[in-house]
C-alpha cells in the first residue's frame, strides 16, 4: 500500500483514523499534502473514500509537538495496516462507541490513567457506553495494547526524568494531557495513582471528573491505620494494630515488643500484596521493615507502614461494594480470595465455597454500614479476614476497582466498570437498575486465574521477553482479560500479568473443570508463565475441597511439582544468538562471556587421513586434464557449501579460522568424494574484518 504523508515521522498506533477536515479556501489546506487512502479505508462515522481524500493534514499545534500521539485506524488493504503521524490534530470526530439507550447519562471523552489489560477493560466500557477513549504510555510502552485500543493516546515522560513507574505516578503531566483533549473524566484504573487523594484534588481543580471516590474518602480510606478508626466507631471487629503509620523501624520494634509475634506489615497507602511482609523473628523485624518500605515507596510513592497480629490460616473474603452520590450503597456479594502467594492473589472465586451464610450476612452488613458511615462512592472492596471459628475481622477498604472484579461481575451480570462510569456522570443506582438489594442475585459460580510471567520452578522469579507464540483458550462461559499479542515485549518495569482467565459455570466443581480446560488450551512461548502451578492449584485436594486459608500456597509443597518447559532448547538458541550477535547488552544476559576460551579438540582418528579428492587431480594435471575428468565421471558431482552457510547463520556467523582449521582435517576426510567444498562468500570476507579482525585472504590461504 502507498502511503504518503509529507515529511513525518509515521508512527503505527491502530485504533481509529481521524483527521481534520480543512476549511475551505484556507492557506493551510491548499498546501497540505493530500492523504492516500486505501480503496477499502473508511473514517468512523462511514465516511467514503470520495470524502476521505478531501481531508488533509493540519501543520501540528503546540500540544502536537509535546509528543501527543493520535490514534488511527486498523486500516487494511492487501495485509498493510495504515499508519498516522505523530501530529495530527486531536480528533473532532463523532464519538466511537454506540449507545442505543438513550436513559444513559455519560461522558463524551474518558481517559485511563493506567496501563495493560485493566486500561483496555476501561476502555471497552467506555466505548459501550458511547465516550471517545484516551490512554497515556510511557516510552517503554509504546509497543503495548493499550494504547491500541484506545481512540488517543499521549505519551507521559518523553524527554524527562522518569523512570518507568514514575511516568503512570505524574499527577500533573497526565491532568495536563486530559484537559487538553477535553477529557470530562479519569478513571485511575487499579494501582499506580488509583488510591491518590491529590490525584482526584488536581482532577477536581482542573473540572475533571475523577471516576472513583471523594478526595476525603481517599484520605481516610487509602490509610489504612484510619480506615482501622472508621471500622472501630462502625463497631466492626478489627486485628490488633498500630493506631497510625509507623515511619521507622524503632517504631515498629517498639510495637512488637509490646504486642508480640508474628506481626504482618503493610503498606498505609496501598494495597495488592505490595510492600506486604509478615515477621514470626524478631531478629528479622528491622530488615523486613526497611524492603517493605521502600517497596511501597516505589509502588505508592509512600513508604509509611502499618502493622498488626497476623492471624494464623484465614480465610480471605472481600465484599463488592456499589455506592452512588446520593447515599445509596448496596453489595454484589463476596469473593474469596484465600488462594494466594507473598500476599498476592493468584486464584479468586466468587461467591466462597462452604462459607456459612450467617458469617456472609455479618460481612455483608458490616461492609454496607461501613461505606454509608464514610459517605462513600463509587466501586470499592471491604476487606475481611475470617478465622477458623467463623470470626471475622476488618482489614481494609481498597477504594477502586479491583483486579478480581470479573468473577462478581460473571455472577451478578453486573458490568462493574461501566456502572463506575455512570456513577460518575451523575446517575443513581436505581437509574443503573441495582437501587434495592433485591436487584442483586448472585447466580452460578466463577473462578479467575491470574497467568503471569513468572517461573513458579524459580521461586516465582519474573521472567521477561518477547511473546513468540500466543494462543489463548475460549468456548462458553470462558473470558479473557488481558494485553498480550504475539510479538508483545515483557518487560521488567511493570507487573508481570499477563491475561485474567475467568471461568462461570452452574457450580464450584464444574468451573474447576472449565477453568482447567481453559488453561490447558493456553500456548505461550518466549516467556516463561504460572500456568503449570495454577493446573496444580486446581487439582489440589485441598483447593477441590472448598477449604482453602491463606496458608493453603505456603503449606502444599507438591504445587511446585512441575512439568520441565518444552521451550527451553528454543530460549536456549536464542540466548546463544543474543549474546553473539548483540553481546552482553541484550536484555537477559547475565554477564560478560568467558574470554580466550581455548576449546578442547579431540584427538584426529588414525584412519582420518587427507585422501585424493577432485582438488588433487585440478593440481596434479591441470585444468585441461581436470575438464576432461569431470566430462568423464559418470556419477552425480556434489558441491558442498556448508561451511559457507554456516557464516551466514546465526550462530556461527563469528567462526574463528582457528576453530575451522581444526575441523577441517575431519570435513576434507567425510566429504573427500564431494566435487567441491565452497567456503567462501561476501558474507565470509565481512564477517573475518568486521566482528573477527582477520584477515580473510589470510582465512582463505589457511583453508
């Protein structure tokens, strides 16, 4: 396909085509170079090609030249897909979704101050509910799905000081980029800036919506030793704990001798297992302390630390909340959450097998009365811990969407994202159709598996790289969540979360059965994944059971009997050609080569002897004796050119003559009937100067 856009940058970012249509008898249009639209190519809204090829580009704004990035359409024509420039106007083109209902109050344009699969997740929503869509990448995610998927992206940290993190944590870089491309709201997603009161501050300042709760409910709630004060004057059971943030590891010491052992600590600011370490030694407390800190500094931007009993085999249950602005809350019932590793979740079930439902109806009415007593709004996740006497107790408030927000959303049929969105824009939950908790049934059973980049066989050690082979499973009732594509680059910045599998069926044991069908179907090369350790979460006694606590991970040794990967000969190869061609540099590597490595060459067979060939009669007689021989020879005559192939593979491209002349003696003796032995080519000659710093007329006389 022939594209010509005057002399650009072009850049591929797929998700819609939009371009300005100039004014007409303007300077700039009749200038402009024309676009070259595919015959197939159709603008959003159903433009024709005839109208498509009056549009022209517009010279960039001062908002263009920060690097923002409009997105354009998957174009296709004979397998091509159409590209755009880096400064195209911000589009003014109708909106992308289709909304049939005319009853749903929406924004026009939404942003995700996120990334990956829970960016795309807003997306969609947004997208159904008829609001044009915004993503912000860092430079290392310039590549990611995300952006694709969205109607604009903009690029956060180019040309600053920011490490990767840093760029999805720059509250007014993305509240910049919002408000000029006329964005109505923010959704913040989960992590990152999703729990920042400043965050939703700047966004209110700035007229913007932020789509979750109040700043002050962020405040109290985002606090963990506050959110500990609410829980108590709402009379709902609480671990004992620190009564605020502890700083400093004196603190925490003195707090432990006072209360004793095992303790957990926490991140006061966050949440998602991060900065999360639980001490049974008290030899230990300090320096468990200092990584727990300075993980939630990184992950939250505050390093301040909470910390209580830790109670021995719970049970984890959360509790869906749904609040709008008009004092309305109600509940979409719990999850379990109880299958987890380093306080991460890794399997999440909705509802929870074999939980009494006098200790639901206790959790449900102390989450609902907790969110009414705080004003809160929004989507939000209580948090419980329940002991093995049926007791429960209050952990937390996580005031934002949750990753495991799919299995309540497959047994209520509520779309928990979008009803974010209308709750945003102003609706009530009656208007949503939830008002009364009558509207709220929970039907079947659901199951997510969290299929991440890590290698269970190396302590969960996150593995990076680029996905080579990708194929994911489907049938009824199986949905995927998730950002990879063949060809996408894990890297090291970010979480190593590949795809969210979610499984519904009639019942507990019946989702087992989807969801271990589902991950059987999975192909994936180039990076190592969980998958192997989730098959054997679901075929554990215990896990079949229904009677999984938080210990169920750490006390099941046979989890981490696993299968030896098939794709190791292949990252091996490609290991080995890294490092050859690209050096220690190549991400990966784990250091500098051995250097003068002098191979062991075994020792030349007696019967390996220099027998006579075809070149032997070329010196002995000459060419006219040797034409004549050739002319006579009744057999095939073969020209072998393995040697010379072999320098412009991959793996021998930098063959020392050294390592050839010793291998030599052994391929004149096996190919000693062969017509010719070609050894040399273009390739050969650039390869002995540039890489070897040989002399390759030195190579050719040796050989």
């Amino acid at each position: 396909m022939n594209t010509t856009m005057s002399s650009q940058n072009i850049t591929s970012i797929g998700a819609r085509y939009q371009v300005k249509r100039p004014q007409a008898g303007s300077i700039a249009s009749n200038k402009a170079a024309p676009l070259r639209i595919p015959r197939s190519a159709t603008a959003i809204g159903g433009s024709s090609r005839k109208s498509l090829l009056d549009y022209r580009l517009k010279k960039s704004s001062p908002a263009a030249s920060r690097k923002s990035q409009t997105t354009a359409a998957n174009i296709e024509d004979s397998g091509d897909i159409w590209t755009t420039m880096d400064d195209v106007d911000a589009p003014t083109g109708p909106r992308s979704g289709l909304l049939l209902d005319p009853s749903v109050k929406g924004f026009s344009k939404i942003m995700c101050a996120n990334r990956g699969e829970i960016a795309i997740r807003v997306f969609r929503a947004g997208s159904e509910l008829g609001a044009r869509t915004v993503a912000v990448y860092s430079p290392q995610d310039r590549l990611q799905q995300h952006r694709y998927k969205s109607d604009e992206s903009f690029c956060v940290g180019e040309g600053l000081d920011m490490t990767p993190v840093d760029c999805y944590l720059a509250v007014d870089e993305i509240v910049r980029i919002a408000k000029e491309n006329n964005v109505e709201a923010i959704h913040p997603g989960y992590g990152f800036l999703s729990e920042r009161a400043d965050f939703a501050r700047k966004c209110a300042e700035e007229g913007i919506v932020f789509v979750g709760p109040k700043a002050e409910t962020l405040d109290v709630m985002g606090d963990k030793t506050a959110a500990r004060v609410i829980a108590q004057e709402c009379e709902i059971p609480v671990i004992p704990g620190t009564d605020e943030a502890v700083t400093t590891s004196d603190q925490a010491v003195a707090f432990v001798e006072q209360s004793g052992l095992p303790v957990i600590l926490k991140a006061a600011m966050g949440g998602g297992g991060r900065g999360m370490r639980v001490v049974r030694e008290k030899d230990e407390l300090v320096d468990l302390f200092q990584r727990a800190s300075s993980e939630a500094l990184a992950a939250f931007g505050d390093g301040r630390m909470f910390i209580e009993r830790f109670i021995e085999k719970p049970r984890h249950i959360e509790v869906q909340i749904m609040a709008d602005n008009y004092g309305n809350v109600v509940h979409l019932h719990e999850r379990d959450c109880s299958v987890q590793r380093r306080h991460q979740k890794v399997v999440e079930m909705a509802p929870s097998e074999g939980l009494p439902d006098e200790t639901k109806a206790a959790i449900f009415a102390d989450a609902v009365k907790l969110c009414k007593h705080i004003d809160y709004r929004c989507a939000g996740t209580v948090e419980f811990l329940v002991d093995e006497d049926g007791s429960h107790y209050f952990i937390e408030v996580n005031p934002r969407v949750q990753v495991e927000h799919t299995v309540t959303e497959e047994v209520t049929g509520i779309d928990i994202v979008q009803t974010q969105l209308r709750v945003a824009a102003g609706q009530s939950l009656a208007e949503i159709g939830i008002g009364k908790q009558e509207d709220i049934h929970c039907r079947g059973f659901a199951i997510q598996s969290r299929v991440t980049s890590e290698d269970p066989a190396m302590n969960f050690q996150p593995d990076t790289g680029r996905i080579e082979v990708y194929r994911a499973p489907g049938g009824m009732g199986v949905r995927m969540d998730g950002a990879a594509v063949v060809g996408s680059v894990v890297s090291p910045y970010y979480d190593s979360l590949l795809v969210k599998v979610t499984v519904k069926t009639d019942c507990f044991q019946h989702s087992v059965q989807k969801m271990f069908r589902a991950l059987t179907e999975f192909k994936i090369s180039g990076v190592k994944t969980n998958i192997p350790f989730l098959q054997n979460v679901l075929l554990s006694p215990t896990f079949l059971s229904g009677a999984v606590n938080t210990n169920f991970v750490d006390e099941t040794p046979g989890l981490f009997d696993l299968p030896m990967g098939k794709d190791r000969p292949t990252r091996l190869l490609t290991y080995l050609a890294e490092m050859v061609v690209n050096g220690p540099d190549h991400p990966g590597a784990v250091g500098q080569p051995p250097e003068n490595v002098v191979p062991v060459v075994p020792a030349k067979p007696a019967e390996v002897d220099m027998r006579p060939g075809w070149k032997q009669v070329l010196e002995d007689k000459g060419p006219k004796e040797f034409a004549k021989a050739v002319r006579e020879h009744k057999g095939l005559l073969l020209t072998d050119t393995t040697w010379r192939d072999a320098h412009q593979s991959l793996l021998a491209t930098r063959m020392r003559t050294y390592d050839m002349k010793q291998a030599a003696p052994y391929t004149s003796h096996a190919l000693a009937g062969a017509f010719s032995l070609e050894m040399w080519g273009g390739a050969t000659f650039d390869v002995s100067m540039r890489f070897l710093n040989e002399d390759p007329w030195e190579r050719l006389e040796i050989l």
